[in-house]
C-alpha cells in the first residue's frame, strides 16, 4: 500500500530501497568521523562490504536454486568453477587489455564467461540428478564440490593446484584506496542487478513455475508444466550468478586456491538464507548482512572463539521461533505500517 503525503503517493518498500542504495553510494566518501565509529575502518571498510556483496549474490543464487524446489550442500562448487573460469581465461588466453577509466573490462568479460561456463556444468548436474529428491540432490552436489576440489588441485599445470593462481583485479588504479573504491561500485552494480533479475524471476512465469514445483511436483506435472524444464532452468541461473559471485570475489582478493571449494564457503549461503528467510528476495540479503556483520564485527573485538557461539545460538534460535526468517519481523511491521494508513 502507498502512503499519501501532501497528496503525493509514497511506496514504503521503494523509499525504503532507495535510502539503502543512497546509502551504499555514500560509504566510500564517508567521514573519517563516522568511519572511526565502526570496527572497519578505511579500505577495510569497503574490503568487508564488497565480500559481503559477493555473498549477498551467492545466497540469493542459492536461495533462487531451492525456490525451484531443489538443495544444494555443494554450491560452492560454482562459485570455485567460476572463479577458475575466469581466472585461467586471462592467463592462458590473455586477451587484448581493454581499459575505460582504469576499469578493466577483458576482467568483466572474464567474469560474464565465468558464468556461464558454471551455468552450462550446472545444467549436466542437474541432467544427473534433477529427479532426486532435495536432500539427496544436497548430497549429489556436495559430493560433486568434493570431485571439484580434488580435481582442481590435481591439475596443478592449469589451476596452480595448492599454490593457487594470482588473478587480475578489476580495476588498474595503483593506490590502495582507490583500488578499492572503484571495485566496490563495480561489485555493488553486480549485485543490483543480480537482485534485480532474481526479483524479476520470482515475479514471472517462470517463477510462478518454480514456485509450482516446490509446492507440489506432482501436481505441477497434472497442471501441465515440464518440471525437468523448469528445474534445470533453476539449476542453469542459480549456478550463473553463483559463478558470477565467486569471479568478482577472486578478482577483488586478488588471488585464487582451491579453498573456494571449502565446506563453509558451501554452509555460508545455507546460514544466511535461513536466517535471513527462504523463499524470498529479501531474505538472502538480510541474512547476509546480519551474520556477516556479527562474524566479523565480533571477530574485530577480539571474540575470536565467542563469535561462533553467538552466530550458533542466533541460528538455533531463528530456527525454532522463526522459521521464516528474520525478514517475517519486517514484513509484519510494514504490514502492521500500511494498515494504519
């Protein structure tokens, strides 16, 4: 419902969404006044921001993948695929440097084929187990990390095996801050956009589809719909901007091993998107601010140990007394807003 404010209409959600991204656009510039209040300061700061961009992007891809009624205990078997993707493209490749103020855009272009190389292994992943049920696709994908990780450390011609490769960063610019400044609006761009096209895919047929299959798969397939289609379809997007994510991760830190492939880069998009709430398209990113902020605000205070406690118990909590998310106490406050309107 829109609020009526000397008789102009005002969208709660839209004002809210665009004091966020005013926001978001502001950080970088802020105050060294404000930024001392915080326990990031300077380009450290914007280092934590543009990581949890990244996995605001990894668990709204996640999160689209169960929207379609499937699990997934391995993603970040795409997040690494993309990140190797890109990476070993500009090494073995080297395509022509293409500049646009200090923007390297042959990296750009890397991560975009980052993506799709993970969405086309998404697609025969989902062609070898997309009839299983969620919790045995969770184990088939976490058994397929595993394959991964082993594989990528093996090839060590290729991949530089433990040693990792060095990868290119997004942008050229030689001073520290600055550096870190243009990445985190490219990132932040990446992620509008992703939350955007997912939000857009939640809203169409083919979320409908989606939303079909979760519910009830069999009915789904009385009404009609192709649920092999559409759950591949699920696998193919959830893996492109999983892919998308873990290339402009390993292009910002500058360096790629195969700890991509590690089981909390897997659990972190599971943690967040509980927490925050499932099956919606704020839900993914709520969590990730929360837990990410709590992770490593606690860990700046020297709760090195206590951090892990405290995220557990908020875990454990949402889970009994809020099963759908922490973005519920949200929803029924702008509920409760627009009915006194």
């Amino acid at each position: 419902m829109k609020r009526r404010d000397n008789g102009m209409e005002i969208n709660p959600k839209l004002a809210a969404v665009s004091a966020i991204l005013l926001t978001a656009l502001a950080i970088p510039y802020l105050p060294v006044t404000v930024t001392q209040l915080l326990p990031f300061k300077g380009a450290s700061l914007l280092g934590f921001l543009i990581l949890m961009y990244v996995f605001i992007m990894f668990a709204s891809a996640w999160n689209l993948l169960t929207y379609s009624g499937q699990g997934s205990l391995g993603h970040a078997a795409f997040l690494g695929i993309g990140a190797y993707t890109s990476a070993i493209t500009l090494r073995y490749l080297k395509p022509e440097p293409l500049l646009f103020n200090s923007i390297n855009l042959e990296v750009i272009l890397t991560v975009l084929a980052g993506g799709l190389a993970t969405s086309i292994v998404g697609v025969f992943i989902g062609l070898t187990c997309v009839r299983l049920r969620e919790w045995f696709l969770g184990m088939v994908t976490f058994g397929f990390a595993v394959i991964i990780h082993t594989i990528t450390t093996e090839l060590s011609d290729v991949t530089g095996g433990h040693d990792g490769l060095p990868t290119k960063h997004l942008v050229t610019a030689t001073d520290f801050l600055s550096r870190y400044r243009m990445e985190y609006y490219i990132i932040l761009v990446f992620t509008v956009a992703v939350i955007y096209l997912i939000h857009r895919i939640l809203e169409s047929e083919l979320g409908l589809a989606f939303e079909a299959i979760r519910e009830n798969e069999l009915e789904a397939k009385v009404m009609g719909i192709n649920t092999v289609k559409y759950k591949l379809i699920g696998f193919a997007l959830s893996a492109f901007f999983s892919g998308i994510a873990g290339s402009l991760m390993y292009h910002h830190v500058g360096y790629l091993t195969p700890e991509v492939f590690s089981i909390e880069n897997s659990f972190k998009p599971i943690i967040y998107c509980i927490v925050g709430g499932l099956f919606t398209v704020e839900g993914p990113i709520l969590g990730t601010v929360i837990i990410s902020t709590l992770w490593d605000g606690l860990k700046s205070l020297g709760l090195t140990h206590e951090h892990l406690v405290i995220i557990g118990l908020l875990l454990i909590i949402t889970v009994i007394f809020l099963p759908d998310g922490l973005i519920s106490i949200l929803r029924r406050t702008w509920t409760r807003s627009d009915a006194k309107v």
